[in-house]
C-alpha cells in the first residue's frame, strides 16, 4: 500500500475470508474509525449498501482512504482534499483492489455512509445497514479479487444478520438517487449476485 504522497508502505493486511465474531471480522485488519455512533435500540441490520471510494479521485492503493475514515488525512497534502476537511464518514469495511479488506466499523454499530437516504420508505439508511466501500471509481472496472472478497463477505454477512438478502444488497444510487451515482456503471450486478447465489444458498441454510 501507498501512503498519499505514494510511498510504499510495508505493513500491509493480509486478506482473508473470516468468520464474523462480536460484529468483527475476526482474522482481517481492524482500523477503528472514530466516525461512528450506535443504532437505535431493537433495530434490525436488513441492509447492505455497495460504495466506491478512491482518493485522491482515480489513484488506487494510498492509504487516504483510511486517513479520511480515521480523520487523519492531511488535507493540504492534494488540492481534492481541501473540500474533505470538515467531512466526517466511514463505512464498516473498505475492499481494496486486490481483494484487501479493512474494518473499520463494529458491524453492530452505525457507520457513517450512506448521508441522506431512503430504502422502501425508510430514511436513514445509516441506521440498518452495513456500507461497504470497494476501492475504484465510476470510471473503470472494478477487480476481480474484489467480486470474490465482495461476495464472501457478503455471504458471511446473511449468514451472522437474517434480515440480509440477496434482495436488499442495493448500491449507492439506489438509496440516494440523483446525489449518488455509485457504485456506478462498471459495477457488474449480474456477475456479483451470480457469485453471490452459492453463499446466499448456505446462508438460508444457516438461519
């Protein structure tokens, strides 16, 4: 991995497809974002929302991401990075191209995501879904290694929290159509949900 001014950083995660445990994925890298509050009490996480994120915009492995996520990021260091300077966001799990994923949320707790949004009637998305971030951009295809980590992940998820479905995996847009275009154009749904049906299948099997 990079840091923003792209040096190479040596302790880089490895990946790995890991039971979940206290809300955790319990063998994969756990960064804690301070951005983060609790749900409210008795909700049930029936969401699951895909994003895209790179910074600065079309760079791929720096280590801005998690410095945004973390409020750690230097914004003086890239001119983008100016209008990032009072935002405060995470998501629970970052997937890097190579497959990479990054907690950075307790699934349990609500990740600052998804902004202004609605689901079937149901505004605030934040407060029933988990948001996972995949490293890329509107502009580009997204890695194989990162369909495979998606997909397992997703998998794991439906299996630990019953009110995910293959249904109620939705993107960005979806929930904030007209502010929101990702995960974007690039996103193959069809090959996702396709890799997906194996785990789904094992996660009914689970409930």
């Amino acid at each position: 991995m990079l840091d923003c001014e792209g040096r190479r950083n040596v302790s880089q995660p490895l990946i790995v497809f890991s039971p979940i445990v206290n809300h955790r994925l319990n063998d994969s890298a756990f960064v804690e974002s301070p951005n983060q509050s609790a749900r409210p009490d008795g909700v049930e996480i029936d969401l699951l929302v895909i994003h895209n994120i790179s910074l600065p915009p079309g760079k791929f492995g720096t280590s801005c991401i998690a410095e945004l996520f973390c409020n750690t990021l230097d914004c003086s260091s890239h001119p983008y990075f100016e209008q990032l300077r009072e935002l405060k966001v995470s998501a629970h799990v970052l997937i890097a191209r190579n497959g990479m994923i990054t907690q950075f949320v307790p699934f349990d707790r609500k990740a600052w995501h998804a902004g202004q949004s609605c689901f079937q009637g149901r505004k605030n998305c934040n407060e029933f879904s988990i948001g996972i971030e995949l490293e890329g951009t509107d502009f580009e295809a997204f890695d194989d290694r990162q369909y495979e980590a998606l997909s397992a992940l997703a998998g794991r998820l439906m299996q630990a929290y019953h009110g995910l479905t293959v249904e109620r995996i939705v993107g960005h847009s979806d929930i904030a159509p007209g502010r929101k275009t990702d995960p974007g154009p690039y996103f193959n749904w069809e090959r996702f949900r396709e890799s997906l049906s194996n785990y789904s299948e094992s996660a009914d099997s689970a409930k």
